[in-house]
C-alpha cells in the first residue's frame, strides 16, 4: 500500500499525511522495550511513513537515539525528522527561551540523532509568553543560518498561541492536539494555518488511547503512563493526557461514537481518518509501541472518506459531550 502524501508547508519538502510519533518509545507510556520501540519504528517505515516526530525530553533522548540507531541500520531515501526544544529548561520560563540555552539542546539532539542539522526544531510548547517574543525567532533564525537547522516550527497548547505563533514569518509548522474530543482548531485556527502555507502537525490524535474504544472504567495504567499520574496536569498540560477530557465523560462519547465507525474498520481507524478529512492537516502522528499498533494505524489512510453526515454526527457528538469541557481552555 502507498500512503498519501503532501506537502509540508512551504519547506519544498513532501511528507506522508501518517506519521510516526515517537513519545511512547521514549517514556512515560509504560514499559517499552528497546527491541519493541525499535520494531515499531522499522514497521513504520517499511509502511512507508516518511514522517517521525520526537523530542529530545521523550525518554532524556532516548527517543532521538532509538531513531537515529534504526536510520543505521536502513538504506534508502531518510525520513523526514523532526524534534523538539525547550523543555528540558528548569524552571521552565519564558526568560529560559534564549538562543544560547536552545542551541544548547539543538546540539544534543544533532548528536543523538546523528545528523548535522536538523530538518525541523519544534519550541516545545513553551511559556504562552513565548510565542510573542520577536527575540526567540530572531534565535532560531540564527541557528538556522548556521546550519545547525533547516526549519523552525511551534508545538502548543491553545489556538491562541498558535495564531500567534503563525505571524512570524521564519514559522513552517504548527504542532497542536487535534482529534475526535478537540475539534476546535478546525472553528478557530486551521484556515489561518492555510493562508499562511503552514504545516499543520496534528498530535494525540487517539486522545492518549480512549479513541481506540479499547478502554473502560476498569481500565488501569502502570504508575509510569502519563495517563495515571497527569490526569489533572500535574507533570504538564493536562490537555497532552486524555486530550483534558474527564475520562467518564470521554467513556461515554465513544460509546456514541460506535455506531459511526465504519464496517469493518475500528475505531481507532475512524478517528485517525476522520482527522485526515481536514486538507488543513498536514500530517498525523499517532503513537505505537510495537508493530501491531502501527499496522493498524496504516489502514486509516486507505479507509474510504467518510461521509458528511458521519462527520456531522461526530461534530454533534462533540458538541453536546465534549466542548463544555476543553473549548474554554485551549
């Protein structure tokens, strides 16, 4: 099967609209072995996903290294990879956000990924202070011009920052939760997102695994997951666990979601297509910690279109269950 593909924005570069996130095999999703991560990375790619996110917090490195280690051992054209800065700052401020401080983790990921310069460095949802610092693109653009990066984009938390963000012209790529439970960057964000010819990199998008309708109340998570111990952000944006959905709340939403899942497909299909339905989505990046999951992720990009009506049901869904707990926050 040939994935789609895309554009990235306006770096001259194309990329599968699937991609391969790299948290899970970093840390904080459970015990992952190496030979797992590393089997789910080789399954990504022999899929045919040309797409890796990653960040050089995921696993302190550990994500950027199991990369680089699987790039070795393959031939063939490279992935596009890219990786994010900013939060191995502590504290984590916005005064941190200097250029000194940022090519300083520039460096370590170029030496764990094994590159001389990096396709694309992501601000790792800093500060919201951040995003309007004229100071932090004139760094990047100075990293930049040394050859130590190719492209500088965002990750955020909220609409607002990523519209911010998108007014600083050195800005390619947007990163920002976009899934079944957080369907307002579609409302507020994305048709700025086009104007300006900037990619939009769509995380969580099974809302940290309760998309695939595998969970239930009784559901349980190792006290490493994210999903036991950030519940109500205490490690980091709640929104990043569960997409800051209350986990009953989210229970019952995918119940009503079920009769929408197309058949013969799961649902966890049904919602990675259903975020590919948006020409505004550059590309998805589900996680997977070991090559089964990935081959499931594979099928949505083959899943037929879904149609307006299933896409109006979901939009209500939300509506009615969903907005009242995450539209005022992010």
């Amino acid at each position: 099967m040939t994935l789609t593909t895309t554009a990235f924005g306006r770096t001259g570069k194309t990329t599968t609209r699937l991609g391969f996130g790299a948290w899970a095999i970093g840390g904080t999703w459970g015990d992952v072995t190496l030979d797992d991560a590393k089997a789910a990375l080789h399954a990504a790619l022999d899929a045919g996903m040309t797409f890796i996110d990653t960040a050089d917090v995921y696993g302190d490195g550990r994500s950027e290294r199991i990369i680089a280690e699987v790039l070795s051992e393959r031939s063939g054209a490279r992935p596009f990879v890219a990786t994010k800065a900013g939060r191995r700052l502590s504290p984590h401020v916005a005064s941190g956000y200097t250029q000194a401080n940022i090519e300083a983790f520039i460096d370590r990921s170029l030496q764990n990924l094994r590159v001389e310069c990096l396709d694309l460095v992501q601000l790792h949802c800093p500060p919201t202070a951040v995003y309007s610092s004229p100071a932090i693109y004139d760094a990047m653009a100075a990293i930049k011009a040394k050859g130590k990066i190719a492209a500088y984009g965002v990750s955020v938390e909220t609409i607002a920052e990523a519209t911010e963000a998108i007014k600083h012209p050195g800005v390619v790529s947007v990163q920002i939760i976009y899934n079944l439970f957080r369907q307002r960057p579609a409302q507020a964000f994305f048709k700025a997102a086009q104007a300006a010819n900037v990619a939009v990199i769509a995380r969580v998008p099974l809302a940290s695994g309760l998309l695939t309708g595998k969970m239930s109340a009784q559901s349980q998570f190792a006290a490493d997951d994210h999903r036991s111990f950030n519940r109500n952000g205490e490690a980091f944006d709640k929104g990043e666990t569960f997409s800051g959905v209350p986990f009953d709340v989210a229970l019952q939403a995918v119940e009503e979601l079920r009769p929408l899942v197309p058949q013969g497909a799961s649902m966890a299909e049904f919602a990675l297509r259903w975020i590919l339905m948006e020409q505004a989505v550059t590309v998805v990046i589900p996680g997977a910690k070991n090559p089964a999951q990935v081959q499931a992720n594979v099928k949505a990009d083959a899943l037929a279109a879904l149609s307006p009506a299933t896409m109006d049901a979901a939009r209500d869904i939300y509506r009615r269950l969903i907005a009242p707990h995450v539209d005022h926050l992010w």
